[in-house]
C-alpha cells in the first residue's frame, strides 16, 4: 500500500514537471518562430488547428454519456473560453514580438496574485499580511526583470507595450481561473477543458480568417513544426499532465512544482535564443517565485 502511494506520488510529481516544461517552452517556440516572418494571429491559428483534432475527441467522449448543457453552461464556457484561451492567447503572441520570454513568463507567472485581487474585487475576501508581502514581492521582481529587458533591447516604448500585452493576457488568465472553478466541478476537468478550448479555437480561426488572407497560411516548413509542437508539447500535453498531476498529488504541490517553469523558460532563452542574462533578471526570478510560493502554499492550506 505505501509503495503504491509513493509510486502515484512520483507520478503526480513527473506529470506536474512535464507540464511545467510543456507551458515554459511555449514562448521559446514562439520566438523562434517569429524570424520567420509569421503574424502572431497565424502562428496562434496553426497552434491551435494541430490540438484542435485531440480536444475535439476528449469534448465528444466526455460528453457522449453527461448531462446536457444547459444556456447559462454555454454562456459560461463561451465567456470563459474566449477570455481563457483565446484572449489570454492572443495578448500573449503579440507581448512576444517586443519582450524576452523570461520576462513574458515571469509577468504571466504572477496570475496567483491576480486571482487573490479578484477575489478581494469580487468577492470581499480578506488579504493578509503575508499575502501583501507575496504581492510587493512579485511585482518588485517584475520590476528587477524589465530592467534586465531595457537594458537588452534599448527600445523602453517596445518593452512597456510587450509588457502590457502580457499583463493583460495574465489577467485574462486570472479571470478565467476566477471563473472556473464552479464550472469545474460541474462538468469535470476534462470535459470543461475540452469544450472551453473549442470555444476559443472558434475564435481564433474567426479572428484569423477576418484579419489575414488564406495565402498566410503557406508558411515555411520550420513555422509549421513549431505550430505542431506548440499544439501538442505546449497545449494538449501540458493541459491533460497537469490535470492528471492534481489528481495525483493535489493543486497545491503541483502549483508549488510548477514554480520551476520561469526557471526553464530563461535557461531555454539563454540557450535557443541568445537572450542575456543578467543579475537582475536572477533577482527577479527569485522574488516573483518567492511571492507565488506564499500565495500558493496559503491557498493550498485553505484548499
């Protein structure tokens, strides 16, 4: 019995490393892409027609035997899909074209705290000392790590514009986390992933075909395997591992091992991308995960 519980723990474990590799590569992947002359609402639109086949799959068989769903389930799911995946998608592509991926992924990073600012907004729920000090911490590293890009890049104008597109796709995020939760628990993990995915793949290939012509499509072949493996490593992988994680091991460890994925997305931009790094960027990274861990930990404890 105890050698069953530590080996569906050291699977909890792998599934949440995998996930957290799967979400940090994405902005590396991106980057590389982007040379190549791709507009962000395309490369958006490959990623997600190479993951549209699996989500349609999952979608359909876990809803073949559920309960039907009712007008204020699909009201929900479309809000949440377009603010979730396809909001949060789209900011975040186009923040890429002007910031590092370090700084992209320490600035989505903070959405904990941002999920803690609409709980208070909406709900009326207290902050305490700690969590103020998680707060003042996250964006105090926010800060070190911009200084770490305008000192890369030279141009101040291009890094608040990245920086607030990013901002705002974490928001859109935190919004959506907000919001999930009771959706959650009324279709499952798996079947509201699903369908809250295909509502934002309709989006995105609404807005591409409204914004782009059909000959944008024909790209160089290194674009489409970034898209496919934006798709599949970086979506669908990430998505079910994580989910798979919690089950085994709980939100909180998971969250907690999920820490690691800012760390991943600066070494992978220091080796792919020839980004620079830099001692402020290494503050940074510390205090943003060090103001995630206090707020994840506490909500773990209240979980």
């Amino acid at each position: 019995m105890l050698r069953h519980r530590f080996s569906a723990h050291r699977i909890g474990i792998t599934l949440a490393v995998i996930a957290a590799f799967g979400f940090s590569f994405k902005a590396i992947l991106i980057k590389l892409a982007y040379p190549y002359g791709v507009a962000p609402i395309t490369l958006l639109a490959l990623r997600m027609a190479f993951a549209l086949p699996v989500f349609l799959w999952v979608g359909f068989s876990a809803s073949r035997s559920a309960e039907p769903l009712t007008r204020r389930d699909w009201g929900m799911l479309a809000v949440l899909g377009l603010l979730g995946y396809y909001g949060a998608s789209i900011l975040d592509f186009v923040g890429l074209q002007y910031i590092s991926a370090g700084l992209e992924r320490l600035i989505l990073f903070t959405y904990p705290t941002l999920t803690l600012l609409f709980g208070l907004a909406l709900y009326g729920k207290r902050i305490s000392l700690r969590q103020i000090l998680a707060l003042v911490l996250c964006y105090l590293g926010i800060a070190a790590a911009f200084i770490h890009d305008l000192h890369l890049s030279g141009d101040a104008t291009a890094v608040w514009i990245g920086a607030s597109f990013v901002f705002g796709s974490s928001i859109c995020y935190a919004i959506y986390l907000t919001g999930s939760g009771a959706m959650i628990a009324r279709l499952g993990t798996a079947r509201f992933t699903a369908l809250a995915m295909l509502v934002s793949t309709t989006a995105i290939f609404v807005h591409y075909f409204v914004s782009q012509p059909l000959s944008t499509l024909v790209q160089p072949w290194p674009v489409y395997g970034y898209g496919l493996a934006m798709g599949l490593l970086c979506t669908v992988l990430p998505v079910f591992a994580q989910s798979a994680a919690i089950r085994h091991i709980g939100s909180g460890e998971a969250a907690l091992i999920g820490m690691i994925g800012p760390l991943l997305t600066i070494a992978s931009a220091w080796l792919l991308l020839d980004e620079g790094f830099s001692g402020a960027q290494m503050v940074g990274t510390v205090l943003v995960i060090a103001g995630v861990a206090i707020v994840s930990r506490r909500q773990a404890k209240r979980a």
